[in-house]
C-alpha cells in the first residue's frame, strides 16, 4: 500500500485549555464529536492531543492532493473522529464528506501528549 500523505501537528496544551474553557465558547461542540467529549471529560490535554490529530489528518490529506484542487471544504472536523481500542490505542473514523473522498485509504495515527504539549502524527495509505 503506497503511502499517499503525512501530517503532523504540536498544539499548546495551556492556550488549547484556555481556548475550550472560554465563556460562552462552542468550539468544543463544533470539533469534537459526542464521544470524544465523553472520553476526555476535563482533560485538555486529551482533547489536545484529539485536536492535533485532526489537523494531522487535514494536512496528510492536502499533502496527498499537491498540485490539485482540494476534494472538500475545511472546518470538517466532526467528521475526522479519533477513537481508541480495548487497550486505549488511537485510531481515526472517518465520516460522511471526509470517507467519501478518502475511499479506500488507511488513516495510521499516534497521539502523544507531554507536560505543555500535545501532538499527533497521520500516515494516509491506499489500498
């Protein structure tokens, strides 16, 4: 399976806290999906770590699209959802507009999260 894109993302765990934790803020709501939500409860630096694998996604997705008109519009995030196993390892779902035009492709993620930062790494494969 050849690989067709890679992205990587690092996110400040305390300006991604201060973010979700304004008043009046839906950004949480607009990004995560239900259960991600209920996964990382209180935990910024889970959602963190969720939001960079997000981006990851995103940027392994345009990096496998260079010199091409991208397939859908951004701000698909609810859409990109990371999940984890039995054991607690990650993976992505994807849903809707985002599976449509990654048909066939293999989503490899890890997530790390550390002190300050938290940051995820995406691999696109093709069947």
């Amino acid at each position: 399976m050849p690989v067709i894109g890679i992205g990587m993302d690092i996110v400040s765990v305390p300006e991604f806290s201060e973010q979700l934790t304004r008043p009046g803020s839906v950004f949480a709501a607009r990004v995560f999906t239900p259960a991600e939500s209920a996964y990382c409860g209180s935990d910024s630096s889970r959602f963190a770590a969720r939001w960079a694998a997000k981006e990851a996604v995103l940027k392994a997705w345009s990096s496998s699209r260079f010199g091409q008109a991208p397939e859908a519009p951004e701000q698909l995030y609810q859409e990109i959802e990371v999940v984890k196993d039995a054991w607690g390892r990650p993976a992505v779902e994807l849903h809707g507009r985002v599976a449509e035009c990654l048909e066939g492709v293999r989503v490899h993620v890890t997530l790390t999260h550390d002190g300050p930062m938290a940051g995820a790494m995406v691999v696109l494969e093709r069947d």
